[in-house]
C-alpha cells in the first residue's frame, strides 16, 4: 500500500502545530472553568490508567519523555498491537495514514502504543514506524493492566478514550473496524458522528449502480480472456454480478478460488439451458502486490476483472466494508447490493444459491429444512473422536468454518460443542465408533489493512 509522506506531527494548540514530540504543548485547554475542570478530571483518570507510582511519562518517537498529563483534553486510542503478527503491521499503516490526516489537520487526537511484542528489539524496531507515544516495553504490569481493563481478547485492538458531555470517560472497543472502515473520518469517534457517517455510507448504497462502482473518469472497460480484451462495463448492465475480492498470496483465496470457478461454470450452464447464459457474471478485484502476481492469479479466471492497481480497488473494499478475503459481493441487475456473504452461499447451497436474492435462499432454506428431519440426530466424524450434534441456527448453531472442508457454514451442521469442532452437514463422513482419525486442521484467516497493503 502507498503510505503517504510521513507528518511528525503530535500536539495541535491554537492553530499552531507543534513538530516536536519532545517539546511539552502549548495550553489547548481554555474555554470556561468547567471546561478545564473536565480536562482536569480526564487527565487523571489517563493518569490512573498510563502512569503509575513509579513513572508518569510515555515514551516518544525519539525515546524522550512525555508527560501523561499532557494528554489532557484529547482523544486518546489505546493501540494494543505487535511486530511478530502481519494484521497488526497491516492495521498499523491504516491508522497511521489516518492519524497524520488528523495531525497535519489540527485535531487533537493522539495515539499510545501497547505493545506485545516479544523483546526490546521487536519493540523499537516496530515503534520505529510510529509517530505517536508508547508505553515503556519495560512496563509489563501497566500492559497487563490495560489488557484486563479493557478485556482485549486479540490484536491488533485500538480502544478510543474521551469525555462524553456528561464528563465521564467514554469508551469505544471498535476503534480497528472504524479505521478500516472511515479513515480519519471517524473522528472524533463520537455516536453522533458514527451516525452521520452510516448515514451518508447508506445513501451511497441506496444511489449505487454498476456504472458508478466499476467505472471512473480513466476507464470504463473490464479486462477479460483473451488477453488484452476489454469488455465495456456497460455491457453487465441488467446482470447478477459478482464482485470477487482475492489475491494470489492469499492462501484462503487459493483455495476458493477453483470452488467459484467450478460453480461458475455451472450457474452459467444452468442459463444456458434457460436460455439466460448472459444473466451472470463474476469480477475480479485483485489486491495482488505486483502485476506479474494479478496476471498470474487472473489466468485461470474464466471472468472480468478490474485492471491491476485501478483507483477503484480501494474504494469497493471501503464500500462493501470488506475486510477479508476471499470475499465475494452479489450486485443485482439494478446493481444494488443483494449480498456481501456470496462465499459463504456459494459454500452453503453451491451453484443452488443463484440468483442469491432472499427469496432464493428463504426456498434453499426450507428445503434443507426438510432435508434435516432425515439426519441422524447424534453422529460420528472421521475426524474427530467424540460423538457430534446435529444443530441449527436456531438450535445452538451459527456462523463456523467447517473442519473437513475448512469453507464457511452456517444453519445446519453437525457440533461437537465442548471441542468446538463443527462440519457441514454435506460433509459428514460417519464411521463406527472403531478408531478416528482425530487430527483437525486450521484455516489461515488473511486480513488486510486494505486492498493492496502489504
């Protein structure tokens, strides 16, 4: 990912900003008495949960020392993240793109880093690309203390802290997904400001079309087979269109990928056969790192796909909030939204599952109701050693990653809940209660600060 001219920027006072973490800020309390009582008031509860009897500092960019007092009156986000794990080095440049936005801007956000990782050297090489205060690596029990306070279960987590109007300190947990999701726009992080945001995020949806999504004032044509082709954008209009979000070195995405092609051909056999073969269409949209790595990975693709490196990559992952991959969006022949879970009904209900309209699955889902009444209530897997339940949403079941196939499921499945071992109806493989093949194995879960990021 392209990661803007870094801004050493950290205080904002009157208009003016400071370049020098080193040097202490300018007084941005002012306003009325109770204005600076409420500042006072949240810089000793930062106080309570960054300092401690020994120390009252964070640590700068440059290593010096900056008073925890002297974050009174900003918005503060905890950042709990590590070197050693990819999602956080991801997640990390999508924040700091923000936060330069929001320094360079004059507001008065700022940023502390709770680290886990695993030495000194781990720590400064990875607070080396940070411009914003640290907690001392040294500091173990202030780390701990953060992560109980705050109940983080996983990294990378950003937790936003400020005053609320009735003066209380507010807490946000989503601090990652608005980020991902907003940028520097969700500041001030503020519920009535999440809500402006939802609402113009919504009326975008409300307006889009496949025209406005696909295209942009440089292009408006897709790539297709043979190579060079392009196919006008225009052409897909009227058709159920799906957006596939992948990338060769996504390891899950590889294993999909020859599913949807599979199930392509036969969603496409299937109009054939109605006569409808031009109904549907799948394209592509790479996160690839390099453009020998696309071609490569969009070879075998018997769809469309956007150009490598397009504008509009990053855009369509922002505005179907895709923050995974594999990840594939159904666009209706209006080229509204039908929905952002087509893997999880491709893996669910197969080529079954077009058009993916409502309707569509609502028939799928009574049927596979049906189906159900017929499956042993209790049965064994070859994979795992206790006996299993079968369950559905409804009955202790949900969202799960299925533990033969490793794809998603939801509804119907068979549950082994003291193990957490969960597998498709589909993909029951019963055998006595002999000997099992008791070894499970694990699907990489890959998930990018943003299409394109490292």
């Amino acid at each position: 990912m392209r990661q803007e001219e870094e801004v050493n920027v950290l205080w904002a006072a009157a208009g003016e900003l400071d370049r020098n973490h080193d040097a202490p800020p300018a007084d941005i309390c002012g306003g009325s008495d109770s204005d600076k009582a409420a500042t006072a008031d949240s810089s000793l509860r930062l106080s309570s949960l960054l300092a401690t009897k020994d120390r009252d500092y964070l640590l700068s960019p440059s290593g010096a020392q900056v008073k925890v007092s002297d974050l009174e009156g900003h918005v503060v986000g905890l950042y709990f993240s590590a070197n050693w794990y990819q999602p956080c080095r991801n997640f990390t440049e999508a924040l700091l793109s923000a936060y330069e936005q929001l320094r360079a801007g004059g507001s008065n956000f700022e940023v502390v880093f709770v680290s886990a990782d695993e030495d000194l050297d781990a720590f400064n090489h990875y607070r080396s690309s940070m411009p914003w205060l640290s907690i001392p690596y040294s500091d173990l029990e202030s780390k701990k203390a953060l992560n109980r306070k705050f109940d983080v279960e996983g990294i990378p987590c950003l937790i936003i802290l400020q005053l609320g109007d009735d003066k209380d300190m507010q807490t946000l947990h989503d601090g990652v997904e608005l980020i991902y999701r907003y940028g520097a726009r969700a500041f001030p992080f503020t519920a009535e400001r999440l809500e402006e945001l939802q609402k113009e995020e919504q009326e975008k949806h409300d307006t889009q079309s496949l025209m406005s999504l696909l295209t942009n004032h440089d292009r408006d044509y897709l790539l297709a087979h043979p190579k060079p082709r392009q196919v006008p954008v225009a052409s897909l209009t009227g058709k159920t269109v799906g957006l596939f979000f992948s990338a060769q070195w996504c390891l899950p995405g590889a294993k999909f990928t020859p599913k949807l092609i599979s199930m392509y051909h036969k969603i496409k056999q299937m109009l054939e056969e109605q006569g409808r073969d031009g109904d549907f269409e799948i394209v592509y949209i790479s996160s690839d790192r390099d453009e020998s790595s696309f071609q490569s990975d969009f070879d075998p693709m018997p769809w469309l796909a956007l150009p490598f490196g397009d504008q509009n990559a990053k855009a369509l992952a922002k505005h179907f909030d895709v923050w995974g991959i594999p990840w594939l969006v159904i666009l209706g022949p209006d080229g509204k939204t039908v929905t952002t879970h087509g893997r999880s009904l491709i893996n669910l209900y197969r080529e079954k599952a077009y058009p993916f309209t409502d309707a569509k699955l609502e028939q799928l889902q009574k049927e596979m109701d049906e189906e159900a009444k017929n499956l042993p209530r209790l049965d064994f897997h070859a994979g795992h050693r206790h006996e299993l339940t079968l369950v559905s949403s409804g009955s202790g079941g949900g969202p799960f990653i299925c533990c033969d196939c490793e794809e998603q499921g939801s509804g119907w499945a068979y549950q082994c809940l003291e193990c957490g071992y969960e597998v498709h109806t589909k993909c029951m493989r019963s055998v006595g209660t002999g000997t099992l093949n008791i070894e499970r194995r694990f699907e990489c879960v890959i998930v990018p600060a943003s299409l394109g990021g490292d």
